[in-house]
C-alpha cells in the first residue's frame, strides 16, 4: 500500500496545530461555540463556557493553558 497517498497530515508550527486540520478544528469549534471572539476583527479567541465543558468531555485538560486578558 502507498502510504503516500493515503496519509492526512496534521501540521505542527511552533507549539500549536496548524494546516488545514488546525484551521478545521478552529472552524468546528467557533461553529459550535467553543470558542468565541469578543470582536469580530480581532483574531483572538476565548474559550466559552460550553467550550469548556465540551473540551472536558474530550478529555482536553484546559488547564495547561496559560489565562491572559482579553
């Protein structure tokens, strides 16, 4: 089998996914209301309170994110 062909990468940059699959999951989740902007210019997200619960579901530990202002 030609793995080759068959293979879907999933990018790393820096310390975070990127490629299309980081900019999918970035869309499904600001689509479920994950994640949220407080303006729609800013290119920054939060996390939302459903956000946080679904994420809890998955098993992501959300506490190995830093807190910041916004």
């Amino acid at each position: 089998m030609d793995t080759k062909n068959t293979i879907k990468p999933a990018k790393k940059c820096y310390s975070h996914i990127g490629g299309k699959l980081g900019e999918l999951l970035l869309e499904t989740f600001a689509d479920k209301k994950w994640i949220a902007k407080n303006d729609p210019s800013n290119k920054h997200f939060y996390i939302t309170e459903l956000g946080e619960k679904e994420f809890a579901k998955l098993g992501v530990d959300l506490s190995k994110i830093k807190s910041e202002a916004i």
